[in-house]
C-alpha cells in the first residue's frame, strides 16, 4: 500500500502505478531529497515541532540511506511512485517512529521543487566548467595559429579573408554569452520554496529562512503558490542548454565541411573520427556530426516543458512530473557535447596551406579595391562598380585581380597607380581591417586578450 493510502480501498493497477511513477526519472535526485530532509528535520526541531532526538535520528538514518543507495544496495521499488516515497518508506522502515514524523508541515510539492531546484543548481555549475574548458581549446588553438588566413564566407561564398584565430574566436565569444545564460539559469534556480508544504503554507512554525540557507539558497520564494508550480527555472536552464547546443551545432557544421576533401581545412584526430564498415577510405566527422544532430533533442526538451506548462492552473498539476526528465536530458547532452567539442578542437590538425589557396580564390581583395578608389575620391558606390568590371573581365579570361595588370586596372579608372598590387595581397588585406572587432592582426589581439579575461572572470566564479 502507498504512503497515502488512508483513504483508499483498492491499490491502482500494476500498469497504472507504472504510468504515474517518476522514479526511475527522479531517483537521479537522491542526493538533494535527503539533504532537503535533513535541513527539514534540523529546522523542525529549532522549531520545537518535533524532538531533537527524532531529528538526529532522522539524519542518521538519511546518512545511512545515502551509503546504501551509493554502495548500488538500495533496492528502488516501483509501488513507490518517486524518490520522495522510496526514501521517506524506507527511513521509516529502518527507524520507525521518528521516521514518520519527517513529513511534518511538509508536501512533495516543495519538496521535488526544492530537489529540483538544488539539482539544477549542480548542473549549471557543471555545464558552466565544460564551457570554459571549451573556450580554453579553442583560445588555445587561436593563440597556436596567429596568422593562418582563410577565406571568410557571406553564404557560403568567398567573402573576404579572416584570420583563423578570428573565426576560433568568433565561437569563444558565442560561448562567453552561453556562460552568462548558464549562469542567470543557475540564479534562477536559487531560491527555496521549501516551507510552502502542498501550496498554501502550513500550520507549523517553520522557518524558512533557516532551511533555504541550510540548504545554499540565496533565498526564500515569497508566494507558496508559485513556490510550487513554478518551473521557470528548468524553462530557463533549458533555454541555455539549448543555444548553447546550437552553437555548438554551428561549430560542429563548419568542422564536418571543413573535413571534407572539397575544403580540406583541418583533419580531426582519429579518436574522434569513425570508419565506414564497407568504404575504407573512409574517415567520417561522426562526433562533430552527432553533435549536430542532438541538438535537436535538446531544443525539443525545452519545446516539451513550454508545452507541458502552457495550460496549467495553480498550483500543483501532475502534469509539472513530466518537468524532470526533458531538462535532465538537456543538461546531459550539453555536458556530454560540449566534452566531445572540447576533445575535437584539442586535437585536430589544421592545414594553413589549403586555407590560403581558398582564400586565393573568388576575388577576395575586390572590397579593397573598391577601398582603394574610393579613398582616392571617387565615391564608394561608383568605386563598387568599377570593381564589379574588373571582377567581370577576371570571370571572362578566367584569372584573379591579382593576374591583371596595371593596364587593365588604368583602362576601367586612372585612379589606378603602381601600388595596386599591395591591395591585393592576403596578408595586407587582412591587415587593413583594423578596426575594434575586426580581423587585423593588432584587433585580433585586443579581442584575444579580452576573451582571455573574461574566461578567467567566469573561471574565478565557477
Ligand atoms: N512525483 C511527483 C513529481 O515528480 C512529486 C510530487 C507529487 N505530488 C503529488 N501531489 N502527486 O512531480
């Protein structure tokens, strides 16, 4: 029979007490149930609700539990629909009277809210040091390649050149901003609403002040209410798993095109590489592949919650049971991605030759002879045009701007001197971009150090 079974006459079905069970979901939540008992039965006996005895029996026996369930002896029985009744059933079984006690001016509606939330907490601090760890890899292979060019692409067409360390760059940032949404989901979640027993408080003199602070929250949620319907912070948690998967989903494309032969910009280590059981030639980007794709899982968890949520009434639903398993999920996909990434971009190869002959290719210096002229007067429209000719006469006899001579440059506009040519070389080219942000060697680092300062910020407050 239940914990609750008061009132019944007939246990549910087999099947149904399957369908209603949370447990093999929230038994990853032990931890934080028992320290969210313990922390109860401490505050009940400050409070002279129940005995100091009972309470120290309490923590004893939830110790106890806890070296049963992490020795793998603990035996998880379905008829307990969650952790909750698994742990409370078994402490009473083990200390009897005192055990019972525990739920004093307690509900499960706080309770899997402040388990929920302590876990979440965890997990940002976890997913916000595999973060740092992958900006270090990826500042280190930056800070390894100084002046490797290659072509910067505007959709998937030559643009103009970059620096390497630029575009390695360009990700350290996108994972600075996923640090900070890690971190508000983590704030989020910070806030205690044990205390708010079922959802409209309780009889008890409970002081929630000193359970939130037992338990490292910041503070105390204000409405008992929305203490235990809320489920914001898992909303919030999942937001951030999800751009951050998405970044990493734009990394993995750029690694999987930068592998093939039509690029061959990099080669990535065979451990994170596969082969084909039929080709063998085959050497497959798997990993950055598989990082792709479960980005999609990881924004379908947070579409399920948003959905899940979007219709339900105050305060508790049983509906909010399904919050656990899509933000456990989304959370150990990043960790287990942004691992992978940080493994891949350690160890892959890069081939500054074959960057530089891409960037070669398309008139890319076409921007800065446009630059030219216009810095000699003409306006930059008129200038774009001029351009467009030369790069229209290079399609026609199939060469670059840097074959035509300083007689074909003259006949389009007698801006054109001698020094010509010195727009058209890569490295000047890339040179020129010096303003903050841009892909100058001097900008790239100012931006360098900057992003190393804040990695070092966010290292200092993980
Ligand atoms: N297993 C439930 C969940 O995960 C715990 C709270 C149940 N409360 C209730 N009144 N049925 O949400």
């Amino acid at each position: 029979m239940a914990l609750w079974s008061g009132r019944f006459t007939q246990d549910v079905s087999e099947f149904t007490q399957r369908f209603g069970a949370s447990l093999p979901v929230d038994k990853a939540l032990y931890a934080q149930d028992i320290a969210g008992s313990q922390a109860h039965a401490r505050m009940l006996a400050a409070r002279g609700v129940i005995s100091d005895a009972d309470a120290a029996a309490i923590v004893q026996g939830l110790d106890d539990i806890k070296v049963s369930i992490e020795a793998g002896e603990f035996v998880f029985d379905i008829n307990d629909e969650d952790i909750h009744m698994s742990i409370e059933r078994e402490l009473i079984a083990r200390i009897g009277e005192a055990g019972a006690r525990l739920h004093t001016g307690r509900s499960r509606n706080d309770q899997v809210a402040t388990d929920t939330r302590l876990f979440a907490k965890q997990r940002c601090a976890d997913l916000m040091a595999a973060n740092v760890a992958l900006r270090q890899a990826l500042i280190a292979q930056a800070e390894a390649h100084p002046d490797v060019i290659l072509p910067g692409y505007t959709h998937l067409q030559h643009a103009q050149p970059v620096l390497f360390s630029h575009h390695m760059l360009a990700y350290v940032w996108m994972l600075t901003r996923d640090f900070e949404r890690l971190s508000a989901a983590q704030h989020a979640a910070d806030a205690s609403p044990l205390g708010s027993a079922a959802l409209a408080g309780t009889t008890y003199p409970l002081d929630r002040q000193m359970t939130a602070e037992a338990l490292g929250f910041s503070r105390v949620i204000p409405n008992s209410l929305d203490a235990v319907s809320d489920r914001d912070f898992l909303l919030d948690l999942s937001y951030a798993c999800s751009v951050s998967c998405m970044h990493l989903s734009r990394l993995c494309e750029e690694l999987v095109l930068w592998s093939s032969s039509e690029f061959n910009f990099i080669e990535l280590s065979d451990a994170f590489s596969t082969g084909s059981s039929i080709m063998p030639q085959k050497k497959n980007p798997d990993f950055a592949e598989l990082i792709r794709g479960k980005t999609g899982r990881v924004v379908g968890d947070l579409m399920a919650l948003l959905v899940t949520m979007k219709g339900l009434p105050l305060a508790y639903n049983k509906d909010l049971q399904e919050d656990k398993e899509g933000a456990i999920d989304a959370a150990r996909t990043l960790e287990d991605c942004l691992m992978c990434a940080t493994g891949m971009i350690e160890t892959m190869d890069i081939k500054p030759d074959n960057m530089l002959a891409q960037a070669q290719k398309g008139h890319l210096a076409a921007t800065d002879v446009a630059d030219y002229l216009a810095k000699k007067g003409m306006p930059f429209r008129r200038a774009h045009e001029v351009v467009g000719h030369l790069v229209l006469l290079c399609e026609q006899r199939g060469c670059n701007l840097n074959d035509l001579t300083l007689d074909d440059f003259r006949a389009e506009s007698d801006l054109f001197e001698a020094d010509i040519t010195a727009a058209l070389d890569m490295e000047s080219i890339v040179a020129a971009r010096t303003t903050e942000g841009g892909t100058g060697h001097q900008a790239v680092s100012v931006q360098l150090a900057r992003a190393k300062e804040a990695l070092a910020a966010d290292e200092a407050n993980l």
